[in-house]
C-alpha cells in the first residue's frame, strides 16, 4: 500500500488546536493503529513540515486512504469552529 500525503493550512494562532486534534484523533484510532503496527514496519500517521510549503501547511502521510480522509475532514470541521469561536 502507498502512502497518502495531505498538505493541511495549519496558521499560527492554531498550533494547539492543531495538537489537541492530532490526539484526539489517535486516541479514537487506537485499534486501527495497533492493528497497522502488528503487520507493517510503517507509522501509522507521519507528520512533519516542509519549508517549501511554507510554514501554514503541515504535510501529513497516512498508510490508509480512510484515515487520511477522516482526518482532513475532521481537521476541516475543527478549524471552522475554532474560528467561530
């Protein structure tokens, strides 16, 4: 299986919310993650910058296209009430 890159807007203002969502997010995939962890050498979730990006993107790299999913939209939805807030 390949890996899925997500190039996520990450501000500023939002590296705690950005934090705090990454946990929460591990914490539901729990199973998933020690499932990933018994059949492949791979990370489940890899999360780094990259300075060509600039330093409001956040790169990301899955190994499931579902999980990879699942986060951007959640991710979507967090900084949408973050800003409402």
């Amino acid at each position: 299986m390949g890996d899925v890159v997500l190039h996520l807007p990450v501000e500023a203002n939002e590296d705690v919310l950005f934090g705090a969502f990454v946990s929460r997010f591990m914490e539901s995939r729990s199973i998933e993650v020690e499932r990933l962890a018994a059949s492949s050498d791979a990370p489940y979730l890899m999360i780094r910058s990259d300075p060509a990006l600039g330093d409001a993107v956040r790169v990301l790299i899955f190994q499931e296209h579902g999980a990879a999913s699942a986060f951007s939209s959640g991710w979507d939805r967090e900084r949408r009430r973050g800003k409402a807030a």
